[in-house]
C-alpha cells in the first residue's frame, strides 16, 4: 500500500480542485513537516452535513445574492497608532451624539423597502442623520418616500456594520439602528481598550490578524496589510478563542484523522443508518494506527466496532474537511487556519459556523503570501502548482510568523466612518449587540451549514 506521502491524487480531482481554486498560488521545494495532532474538534459534524448541503432547496443559485461591503480597505492595520486614534475620535463623536439625546428608535419588524410610503421613513432619516449616513441637507425629516437617497444611506449603514448590502431596512438593519447611542458609546469604549491591549504587547512587522466578529484576516508587513480575506469563524457553541500562536508550516492535502471520540458518537451510529457513506465521503478504515494495514469497510461489524483497533481518517482532496490546505500554528486552544470545502459561506454576511478554527477565503493567495520568503517559493502562483501537481506536501517555514486571534467589534477608520460588527459571542455587555438576521440569511444556517468545521 502506498503512503500517504507518496499516494497521488486522481487526475479527476485535480482538475475539479483547478476549477474551485481561489486565488494565485507557490510551489516548489518543500521540506518534511511534522504536523502537530489535528485538532479534537467534532469536524465529523461538517461531514455529516454535506449531503443536506447539496439539496436543491438550499443550493447557493437558491438564494439571492446581495453586495457585500465587510472587508476594510486601504493599508492601515487594525493594530496601529492611526487606526487607535480613530477609534478615540469615534468615541468622541457619539459621547456627542449622546450629548444631543441620542437617536429615535425605528420602528419594527415590517420591512421598509425602497419605493415604498411608510410613516416610519421620518423617523428612519432622522436615525441616519445622526450618525451621518444621511446628509443633513437632503430630503426632508416629513418625506414619507424611502426614495433612492434614503436607500442610499441604508445601504451606507448595512455597510459599515458588516451587514449585508440589501438596501431595504430588514429585521438585521432595524437591530443594528435600534442599538441605543449610550451602547454604542460603551461599545467603542471597551473597544478602544482592546485595541490598546493589543498593542501594549509586542506586534511583530510581519504578522497576521485574525478578527473573529469581523469575520475576516489581514496579512500585515512593514505595519501595512497586504492583503484581506473573508473567514468562516467558529459558531457561538464553538467559539474561535483570543490566542497568539506562531505559523510554523503548510500542510498540502491534509488528512483528517477522525479522533475516537467522533468515531465512537458519529461515524459508527451515521454508518448503521447509511452503509454507504464512509465510501461516498472518501473515509477509510485502518488497523492499529492511522497509519496501520487498511481494513475493508465492508468486513467491519458496526454493531460491535473494537475502537481500540480501528481507526478512521479522511482522503485529502476537495470533498475533506480541511480542504485543500491546512496552516499549522500550534497552540494550547488546539485551533488553526485551513480551507473549506463549503466555500458558498463566504457569500454569508454572518460566518460563525465553524467548530472553532478558521476558514480561509482566497487561501492560496494566504499561502503564497505566508511562504513568499520560503526557498523556492517566490512569487505568486506557486501554491497552485502544488495543487496542480496532486502531491501531498508539508512545507516548514524558516521564518515562522506570529498569528492574533482577537475580538474587535468596534472601531474608526481614517476617513471618519465609525464600524461595528455582530457581538457574535456575548462579550460586550449585551444581548442587543448580537443583532438580528433577516429571512433569508437565516437559511443557510439549516443543516450543514449550522455544522460546519
């Protein structure tokens, strides 16, 4: 039998990885890498899932797409003296706004749609003045039109809070504008704090931030990002930790080795009731270890699996739950970053679906920027030629990078506007900074989508 070391992916899989690949990508020499353990996440649940993923009911082409405005812009890092002094001059700006009495709440749930009259519109504009989404030389407070300038500074709103761009006001949009001026002022505070905090510790000048309720990462060199990806962060039950960790090196075509935990309470209860599935997940049976004498799925009695003996690990390729490649930062949180054979999620505004590690939008370019100073792998395009080839391969870093998990939910940025994302674990005080999701961002939730690593 081969190894996993040497065994080749098919000619099939390749293309069809070629097809979903995202991004430019490096290649070439590559060093032996000892792979920590993988994490003892239930990434079982991800697997189990993917056949309710792919009804058509719940398809991706399903469902409407909208404009997406989450990612941040320029080069100013989270973790800066510029991006700091923001954040104090946007707490200045609503400890005014609560000065002046704050802003009228809007009232709910029915949507407010453009073209629509609606007596709620009055009071809708004069929310958006206060925080400046609306000019103050536009329309009239008493225009009961949600006409195209109005729509325009909803969209501004959706935009600055991480939601996705409908342009209607929806059940997310009214709990983000119903969000009292003294919390948000609070929440700025206690942000203003975190990002202070992050900085009082040593920040290297080449390092990557993860910011979980913000839903995306930037690659930071020479205190400028070079570069931002949409992730998937962990679900409120699973929640991706603060942590500082080192990147130490790449694995290509990762394996999933199923811990016997999952084995025991998932795969043996899911293979009674699906005799078939181990095979349609690309699953194999091993004796001893996972690197034992592989053993015929067909020759194990379900009913009586000796755990001690058996043990269970998933084929790389696209279908796995780690993708295509996993990125090794070994910490005591046992979490990590990797790609996504579910890759539809990035479309969500809301990402916590993982199981705690963080899923990687665009993760070959992630990988070429990680490896660009590796020997022989300079320049963009070179992770994509290792997917090309099929060949599984661990590549350690000679120049290992620090990695920040953190939890920013409010900040300013230079050009004055004033961010806030979903408190998506609790963490701020209240309730109410969870927010909301409208119909249709509530579906992707059902099914693999709610359970996903």
């Amino acid at each position: 039998m081969k190894s996993e070391h040497t065994r080749k992916v098919s000619l099939e899989t390749r293309r069809s990885i070629l097809r979903k690949s995202l991004g430019l990508a490096a290649a070439a020499g590559a060093l032996p890498f000892a792979r920590p353990a993988l994490a003892q996440d239930e990434w079982w649940q991800s697997i189990i899932g993917r056949s309710m993923e792919q009804s058509p009911a719940r398809a991706p082409s399903a469902r409407k797409t909208y404009e997406m405005g989450d990612l941040r812009t320029g080069v100013t890092p989270w973790l800066s003296d510029v991006t700091l002094a923001a954040t104090r001059d946007a707490v200045d700006r609503y400890r005014a706004i609560v000065n002046k009495g704050g802003w009228p709440i809007v009232p709910g749930p029915k949507s407010i749609r453009p073209g629509d009259y609606d007596d709620r519109v009055p009071i809708l504009r004069r929310r958006l003045r206060a925080t400046g989404d609306l000019s103050p030389t536009g329309s009239s407070f008493e225009n009961y039109e949600f006409d195209a300038e109005c729509e325009q500074a909803v969209a501004r709103f959706q935009g600055r809070h991480g939601l996705r761009i409908t342009r209607r006001v929806d059940r997310a949009t009214f709990a983000a504008l119903n969000i009292t001026a003294e919390m948000r002022l609070q929440q700025l505070e206690l942000n203003l704090l975190r990002i202070q905090q992050l900085m009082n510790e040593r920040v290297e000048s080449r390092y990557v931030l993860v910011n979980a309720p913000a839903f995306q990462l930037e690659a930071v060199e020479n205190f400028e990002v070079q570069q931002r990806h949409r992730v998937i962060a962990g679900r409120p039950e699973r929640q991706t930790p603060e942590i500082r960790a080192t990147i130490l090196g790449l694995n290509f075509f990762p394996y999933w080795k199923v811990p016997i935990s999952i084995a025991k309470g998932d795969l043996v209860p899911h293979m009674l009731k699906d005799p078939g599935y181990l095979e349609r997940e690309h699953i194999r049976a091993y004796r001893g270890s996972y690197d034992g004498e592989e053993v015929p799925i067909s020759s194990i009695d379900w009913y009586n699996v000796d755990h001690d003996q058996i043990r269970f690990k998933q084929d790389p390729g696209d279908w796995n739950a780690l993708g295509l490649v996993r990125i090794d930062m070994p910490n005591s949180e046992t979490v990590y970053m990797h790609d996504t054979p579910m890759k539809q999620l990035f479309a969500q505004a809301n990402r916590a679906y993982s199981a705690g590690c963080v899923r990687v939008d665009g993760v070959l370019n992630f990988t070429d920027w990680i490896a660009k100073y590796e020997l022989g792998w300079e320049g963009p395009g070179r992770s994509e030629a290792v997917i090309a080839a099929g060949q599984p391969l661990d590549l350690t870093l000679t120049r290992p990078i620090p990695v920040i998990f953190a939890y920013i939910t409010a900040w300013g940025e230079t050009n004055g506007t004033v961010e806030f994302r979903r408190d998506i674990y609790d963490r701020d005080g209240s309730r109410a900074f969870a927010g909301d999701l409208d119909d249709d961002e509530m579906k992707p939730q059902v099914g693999a989508n709610a359970l996903s690593p």
